[in-house]
C-alpha cells in the first residue's frame, strides 16, 4: 500500500516538474486563465425578450424618440422592464468596469462624491470593478464600498491643460483596456468624475457600444450641434450628417468595443496634434466622429447624464446621473 502511494505521488511530482517547464508562470497568463473563468463575452438581451418598450408614447409633448434610423434603442427611465433584465443577468453573470480619471483639484474635489454614488447606485447587485486614474496617491479618498465592488488605483501622469488630459485619456484607457481590464470585465464605462450619481443605474445601460444623448443638444437638428466642422480634423463631420451629437462624459460598452473606440478617438487626436489643429470639444469631437461612423448598439437618454442647472423638460422624468458643478470655471483653471 505504502509503496503505491509513493510511487503515486512521485508521479505527480514529475508530473508537475513537466508542467512548469512548460509552462513558466506570467502574469499575463495568469491574467488569461482568470479570462477563462471571469469573462464570459455574454450576447447583450436582444429586443425580441421585450425588456424594451419601443412604442413612442403619444402622451408626450416632446418627441421622446425610442429607437434610432439604424433600430438601435434610445433608453428612458420609463422604456425598460427592470425584471427582465434581472433575470437575463442572473443567468448570464457580468462583470461591469467603470473607468473614472481624476486628476488636479477635481481630484480632491470630485472623487470621493462620485465613488459614494456610485457604490450606492451603480449595478447594484452586480460585480463591479472601479478603475480609479489620479495622479497623486495622497488625495485618494476612503470609501467603503460593498462587497461586490473592488477598487483599482493607478497613477497617470499630469498633464497642463484639461483639454490636455481629457485627450490623454483615451489613449491611456485604450492602454489599461489591453494590459489588463480586458482579462477582468465583460463591460466598461468611461465617466467624468465631476458627476453624482442619484439614483439606479444599472442593467438597462449594458450594451455593445453605448452612447450619451448630451442634455443641452438632444433636441436639436444635427446641423445646429457642435460638431467640428474644420475639414483639416480627422473630427470633421460635414454639414447636413451626424446622427445626435453625444457626450463624453459617459461612454462603454463591452472591454473590446471599448478598446476600438479609445484607439481610434486617440489616433484621430494624434493626427489632429500633428497638423497642429484642435477638434472644438477636444476628445469629444473624436468620440462623436466616432460613433458617426460606427453607430452606437443603444443611446442612453440625457436622464442618464442631466445637468441640474438647466430646467427639466417634460421628458426628464428620472434622473439617473447629474453634472456636478460647484465652482466649475474656478476648478478648470486650477489644473
Ligand atoms: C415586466 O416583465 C414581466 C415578465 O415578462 C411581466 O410580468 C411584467 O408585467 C412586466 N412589467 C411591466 C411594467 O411591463
Ligand atoms: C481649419 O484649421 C486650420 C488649422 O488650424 C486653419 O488654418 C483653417 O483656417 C481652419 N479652417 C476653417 C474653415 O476654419
């Protein structure tokens, strides 16, 4: 008997010497067989499980339009069945990330609000991880989240001018997406940290590429949005074209869609700096160019990203998602 088992484990010891000459541990390995368990690449719920009422309501004064010319759903608070959508992600589990660069003042500023809203009110019941960017370690607040959320801190490098960093941004998210948040998140949200969340956000946001109707334009005929109209920027997007004109301060979808989009934003930001020209809103002129180009899978209402200042309409019945904006011009020049 005893002889049985040393040979056994003698076996297995060998086995094992094998195993490791083969296969020399990396991190980025490591990173991959944690893909195989974590990421799970999950189809977003199609239309046909009707957790989306895409009937237009008559009742409205404004148009609340539903779905978009290419049949992708244009999401407002009262146009999704909560209930579906749990169900569907009970059965096919998600990790959701949200990246949220945070750096000068509106580090210290901002942050610890939007960390606590967003422990509060985004996915809950879902696993989350929450990519913090800031540029000094000593400002970062201490929250406590709950126990589906994980929190992730990393240090970016400063830069002069917001527009600077706003424009560094997707490049380093691009950057972060394919090191690593590929390997741990099925979906991902980039967010501006000047902004608080009040109340649910959660699976009816979950897309392929999702994009943010912008609270002062969503209304306006594409002709009078502020597009880059300079032909010399690879933003450029001629007159009488463009769909809705979105805002930056909230875009996602899965990690590989996420990565296309920051890729291209960066490149398209690249070239502008080297024929020495700006796209008008910086970054947001290349995320509108974009997703003019490859057309976002689902469009969140302004309700999931409000300015408070402006009065609401009758179309904003919730407010998800708020700009928050104490003494804004002040901060911006502090940076
Ligand atoms: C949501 O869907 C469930 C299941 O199909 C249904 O029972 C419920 O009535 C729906 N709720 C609303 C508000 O439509
Ligand atoms: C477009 O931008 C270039 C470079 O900044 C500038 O020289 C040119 O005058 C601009 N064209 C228009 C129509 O504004």
């Amino acid at each position: 008997m005893r002889y049985k088992i040393l040979i056994r484990l003698l076996l297995i010891f060998m086995s094992l010497c094998v195993l490791y000459r083969e296969y020399q541990f990396s991190p980025k390995k490591l990173q991959m067989t944690y893909q195989c368990w974590s990421v799970r690449n999950q189809p977003e719920p199609q239309m046909s499980m009707n957790w989306f009422n895409s009937k237009n309501n008559k009742n409205s004064i404004y148009k609340r339009m539903r779905t978009t010319s290419w049949s992708a759903p244009i999401v407002w608070t009262d146009t999704y069945n909560e209930s579906v959508l749990k169900m569907y992600y009970k059965k096919h589990p998600v990790t959701v990330g949200l990246i949220v660069f945070a750096v000068g003042s509106y580090l210290w500023y901002y942050l610890g609000n939007f960390l606590t809203s967003a422990n509060t009110f985004f996915m809950v019941d879902q696993r989350v991880i929450i990519y913090v960017m800031l540029d000094d370690f000593a400002f970062m607040p201490l929250i406590n989240l709950n126990r589906l959320r994980t929190l992730k801190v990393f240090k970016v490098k400063r830069q002069k001018r917001w527009q600077d960093i706003s424009m560094m941004r997707m490049k380093i998210i691009s950057e972060h997406i394919t090191d690593h948040i590929q390997y741990e998140v099925d979906y991902v949200f980039c967010m501006d940290v000047d902004q608080t969340f009040k109340s649910s956000y959660g699976l009816e946001t979950l897309g392929d590429s999702v994009a943010q109707l912008h609270t002062y334009w969503y209304r306006e005929d594409p002709d009078l949005v502020p597009f880059e109209r300079n032909e010399s920027s690879d933003a450029y997007i001629p007159m009488g074209e463009g769909d809705f004109y979105y805002h930056a301060a909230v875009f996602g979808g899965t990690a590989s869609q996420v990565l296309k989009i920051t890729k291209e934003c960066a490149k398209g930001i690249m070239n502008d700096k080297k024929n020495n020209i700006e796209a008008i809103w910086h970054d947001e002129s290349h995320l509108n160019k974009y997703f003019f180009l490859h057309k976002p899978t689902k469009l969140l209402s302004p309700e999931f990203c409000w300015d408070l200042r402006k009065s609401k309409t009758d179309d904003i019945k919730t407010v998800k998602l708020s700009w928050s904006f104490k003494n804004y011009d002040y901060l911006r020049q502090q940076i």
